[in-house]
C-alpha cells in the first residue's frame, strides 16, 4: 500500500514540474519533500523521478503512478466529503475561545489540520483570558475554550454544566535578560537564589498567578514592575531590557520576541496547565473532532519540551 501523503507529493510535483514549487504550495521544506518522494521511489521499487537543472521531470513509472495516484486521491477526497456529511462535520461553525499565548503558538496549526480535513465547517475564533473561557462555555457563547490554571493557586469552582480536560502541562521557569548573572549553567536554580531579585510582577490583578507569586516573594524576589495584563510579549521585553526578572511558562520563554536567558528552577512544581473546556452534556461532532486534533498536538508539544 502506497502512503497517501507521498502519493499526493508526487502528483504535486508532477503539475508544479519542480520539487522547490512543489513544497511551497504544500507547505514542506524542499528536503522533507525530497524525502517523501524517496520513500515512495522504494515503496514502488522504480525511480519515478528525474532532476536536472532545467527542472523535474515523471519517468514513465512516474507517470503511470501519477496517473492512478489522481484517481485514488479523487476517490479519497468524495469518501472523506461523504463521510464528513453522515458524521455531521459538513457545514455549521465551530465557536473556539482562546487565550493569547495559547491562541498564538499552539492553536493555528491545529486549526490548520482541521480545516484540511472538515473544510465545509466555519471556524470563529474569540479572545477570552482565563478564566473567562469557562464562563463563555457555560453560557454557550463558544463551543469550546481554552484556559489554563497554575500551581500553587487556589482551587477555582468550574460549573457542573463543563468540564476541563487537561492537555498540557508545563513548568514556569526563569527569565532573565541576555548574560544575567543567574542565566548561567544547566542545574536547576533554587528559589532562594532569587532573594533580592527585582521581579516583573504581574499579581495582584492576575488572579490565576497570585499563588506563583507569592512563592517567588517567599524566596525574597521583590516587585519592580508591576504589569496589569498578562501580556507575556510585554513582561519578556521589560526582563530583556533589564527591568527584572520573571517566572514564565516554558512556551513563553521558548517563544520570546525579545532575546532573554532562561534557568529551570528547583523545585520544579511551579507549573501552568492548559485544559479545554467543554460543555459535560452535549457535545457537537466538529468540537469532539477538534478536541481529538488539540490532544494530538498539544502532547507534541509537550514532548519537545526543553528538559526532554
């Protein structure tokens, strides 16, 4: 059995005429399609395609796959229209919530997939910083939310009508600005390393943070800058400028627009953990599809989490 992705490779190779124009309409880099197309050339046991400077060109084995690959993919794409009809994702709108690190660096490409696989289903998506996403579930505003909740906090009621289903959880860590005294060596920093620590603060008016804050005052950090918004992108420019220092989530840190220097703390149970939300007695197809598509992602990215 041919890979259906490598089959439609070669097809898209075959009208672009190049392997370059190829992956741009994909969305591959030029070596991870030259590899998909390898991979087929041993799956099919004959050389499909020839390169030169002039461009890419099918052999008759080429041909005559690229030939029977349109067919196949033709009858895959009325199977998956079909099937998307009886299991109800063939029109309608998926109402999303999302906070903004969340919405920025985890969400698109699973919206990506989804729209791939359910094109007939609009996507609406709405900005609700936890734990407002909770509300809007409850009140049927969004289908379904993302929010998320940190350690140490105090516990937060969640109406009997949701539930939260955890799909990521990550460690706050440490940022400084570039070369700061305590960006240096690989061992975890101990939370009294920060006594006298100028900390860019953003309780008290961020509720979910308050109890990570008072942790990181209790070691002796002391407030410099306080930020009335959670908005990371900020509080990384004011550490990068050596305003402070903070403690972010490794996402954060690791996605940073402005250069910072990072440190694993010790102990490592200061954490964040981004849930979706979901109506507990009702659930349409499309949102069920998109929490299987937010599950499959979000454990990638949990995977390649710095301390891996």
């Amino acid at each position: 059995m041919y890979d259906p992705t490598r089959l439609a490779a070669l097809v898209a190779v075959a009208e672009a005429g190049s392997i370059t124009r190829a992956a741009e309409r994909l969305g591959y880099t030029p070596p991870a399609l030259s590899q998909q197309l390898a991979k087929l050339e041993r799956e099919a046991g004959a050389t499909l395609l020839v390169r030169s400077h002039r461009g890419t060109r099918l052999t008759g084995a080429g041909e005559l796959l690229v030939a029977r690959a349109r067919r196949v993919l033709d009858e895959m794409e009325r199977a998956r229209h079909e099937l998307a009809h009886l299991a109800g994702l063939s029109g309608g709108t998926l109402r999303l919530g999302t906070f903004q690190t969340a919405g920025i660096h985890l969400l698109p490409p699973v919206l990506s997939a989804f729209r791939r696989t359910y094109p007939d289903v609009e996507l609406a998506v709405a900005d609700y910083e936890p734990p407002a996403g909770v509300a809007a579930v409850a009140a049927g505003e969004v289908d379904l939310a993302l929010t998320h909740t940190y350690e140490p906090a105090a516990p937060v009621a969640v109406p009997s009508s949701v539930s939260l289903e955890p799909v990521l959880v990550e460690e706050l860590v440490l940022v400084t600005a570039p070369g700061h005294v305590l960006a240096g060596g690989s061992a975890r920093l101990p939370l009294a390393e920060l006594a006298g620590q100028p900390l860019i603060s953003m309780a008290p008016d961020h509720p979910p943070r308050q109890g990570v804050e008072a942790a990181v005052a209790r070691a002796g950090a002391t407030p410099a800058v306080l930020v009335e918004t959670p908005v990371y992108a900020l509080v990384c420019a004011l550490v990068s400028a050596g305003l402070g220092v903070a403690v972010v989530p490794e996402m954060v840190a690791r996605t940073a627009a402005t250069p910072v220097g990072t440190r694993l703390l010790e102990p490592g149970d200061l954490r964040r953990t981004i849930s979706v939300v979901h109506r507990t007695d009702e659930m349409s197809p499309a949102a069920d599809a998109f929490r299987a598509l937010l599950r499959g992602t979000f454990e990638r990215a949990g995977r390649h989490r710095p301390d891996n």
